[in-house]
C-alpha cells in the first residue's frame, strides 16, 4: 500500500550565502521527482513561519536556480527563540515558538527543512524539542558549524577572498606597501586560514590565536631586511589581542566601542604602521564575500546535501543535520550540533602547513 504524500516546509535563514538555492533546488527536485511530496517555500526565513507567509513550490519554481546566488526564498536573521528588545509595543508578548507551531499545523506540515548556520540548526533543534519534525542543512561561509566538516558556500568564499588578495599582490608590490584585507569570520578563522594560505598571505589572524603586534611587526622588518619590500596581512573579523583575549566579553566589547576604528582591519593598519613604520592599506571585502554565483564545488555539494535531506524526510529520520564527515554524506543529531561552534584548532595541519612556509599567525 501506497504511504500518503508528504508536505514539508522548506527555509533558508540567516545571512545569504552561494549554494543556498542549488540546495533547495536539491531537497526539491528529489522530493518531488523521487518521492512524490508537496513543498511549502517559507519566505524569509523563520520569520515567515512566525507570521505564516507561504506558498507551494512548484517544479518551474525550482527550475534553473542551480547557478543563481542568493535565495529565491528570502532570508532573515530572526531568532524566535530569542527576546527582542527592539520589539514594537503590539509585538511584545508574542509567543513565537507557538506562532511557529501554530502555523506548521496550519500549512498542513508533516517536516520542515531548515538550511543556514549556527543559529539556524540550533533554532531547529529547539523547535524539533517542541515537537516539530525537522531537518537541517548547513549552511555558511564560516565552516564553523559543528558536526561537518564542511558546509556549503564556504569554498566559493575562499575562491573570492583568494582572487581579492591576488589582485592586492599587484597593487602592494607596486607601491611597497603593506596591504591589510579583512576577511569574515567573527568566532572562527578558516575562511581567512584558507584563503590566506591560498593567496600567500604572510601574516594571517585568527580568533583562535590572540596575536601580539609586536611580533606582526618584527616579521614585516624580516621580511623588509630580506629585501621583500611588501607584506599581505589578512585578518578575520573576530581577531584578538593577547590583551583583548584575557578580557571578559563585556570588557572585550566596551574596550572595542571606545576605539576609533571602523573594524579591526584598521585597527591592524595602524598599529603595524606605528610599531614597523611601514604604510599600511586596508581593504574590506564584507559582503562581497557572500555573493554571486557559487563554486562548482559548492554546487555539487549543496546538491548532494539536499538530495540526502530528501531521503530523511522520505524515511522519517528527524531531527537531523545532513553533514559531511570525512568522505562521507552522513546525517547528526541536531543535539549534536545546537549552540557549537567549530573552531580552528591550534594544531590544525593547516596552521603548521602555513608556519612551514614562513605565515606569521601574531603569536
């Protein structure tokens, strides 16, 4: 006897990021090709749970979005589990898990896909504790979501941040200068660790390794002496101070807002300028980081990620997170993953990989 169709949710949440829609297409094209299930596109993430904004997806709606950046549903960065004290006077109040629930009901859901980050998974797993089937995906170019070794959107991040430090080689060598290139990565440093290996980066800052300016400084006059007469400095985001990284994260902070610096990467120009006396330029990358199309890489994955979503919901196995361990596609509990966040190791074979080379990591 044939089992009755199933009808699932499908979200993307949290900031954009390439291979989002390769992997809806994924979840998608399997879902209703292979095992015959209707899908509900969620629009705006969980915000659009909240207050119900959604409608069936279609085959024409998943069709040719392979190669497309972005999100053809939307995305938010609303955190239902979360207090908001920016909350309009009629919002307070609102009970959102219940606004979620009510409305999963509504629409008739028997799963919800979620693909995002951190927050996203987490944000599954509590809404799963409530009594919600669901399935996540990974999504992010951090790659600091627990439980996978890698998450899709971050290859295509590397790509873009790798050919920015290349261009910034030219420019650099041409004006003797030191060039300072901040990258993404506020809790955890492999997209700046990749792609600053990539680039030939010869100083690269991590959140994980508190550096000390001093000797950033004494590896640029090294380097000056040896006749190299340019230095590429890629900073993550979320870098520390060996000063900062003894402090409280409410110190941290209040130490940060009494600084005149737009981000980090300035702070690091000018503190290279005054301890090596040498130019400094800083380029932020930002935003250009997570847009445009993704990697072929980053399309095969994403595909292969939603593809095994299906399969979950096809079989029933819930409160999973599809994940890639070693060579393998394999699904991990949500519990596993919720509230985590994979940072680089300090004896990663990466950071000994860049230290034998000659990258100074500030330490």
């Amino acid at each position: 006897m044939k089992s009755a169709t199933k009808t699932f949710g499908i979200l993307t949440s949290g900031g954009d990021c390439p291979g989002l829609n390769a992997a809806i297409r994924g979840v998608a094209r399997a879902a209703y090709g292979m095992y015959d299930m209707n899908i509900i596109g969620i629009s705006n993430g969980y915000r659009g749970l909240i207050e119900g904004t959604a409608q069936p997806l279609k085959p024409i709606d998943f069709s040719g979005i392979l190669t497309r950046g972005g999100t053809i549903l939307g995305a938010s960065r609303e955190k239902p589990f979360e207090y908001d004290e920016t909350l309009a006077d009629s919002e307070v109040g609102m009970d959102k898990p219940e606004l979620i629930k009510e409305n999963y009901r509504k629409l008739k859901l028997d799963a919800l896909v979620v693909l995002g980050g951190n927050g996203t998974n987490t944000t599954g797993y509590l809404l799963s504790q409530e009594g919600l089937n669901v399935v996540g995906l990974p999504k992010t170019i951090d790659n600091d979501i627990w439980g996978t070794d890698i998450t899709f959107g971050f290859h295509t991040a590397v790509d873009i941040a790798t050919e920015a430090i290349d261009r910034l080689h030219s420019t650099a060598t041409s004006h003797n200068r030191v060039m300072v290139v901040e990258l993404m990565g506020h809790k955890a440093g492999w997209l700046a660790l990749y792609a600053g290996i990539a680039g030939g980066g010869d100083v690269i800052l991590l959140p994980e390794i508190p550096y000390d300016v001093s000797s950033i400084a004494a590896h640029l006059k090294n380097r000056a002496a040896e006749g190299k007469s340019f230095s590429i400095v890629v900073v993550a985001e979320g870098s520390l101070s060996v000063e900062e990284s003894r402090m409280g994260k409410k110190e941290r902070r209040k130490f940060r807002d009494g600084q005149p610096f737009q981000s980090i990467g300035y702070r690091i120009a000018q503190e290279i300028s005054a301890a090596a006396g040498m130019e400094s330029r800083v380029t932020v990358l930002g935003y250009l980081q997570r847009g445009g199309i993704p990697s072929s890489y980053d399309r095969v994955l994403a595909t292969t990620f939603g593809t095994e979503a299906a399969k979950l919901l096809y079989s029933g196995d819930y409160g999973k997170m599809v994940a890639m361990v070693g060579n393998s596609i394999m699904p991990v509990d949500l519990a596993e993953v919720a509230g985590k966040i994979k940072q680089v190791p300090p004896n990663h074979h990466l950071i000994e990989t860049a230290r034998l080379v000659g990258t100074c990591f500030g330490d």
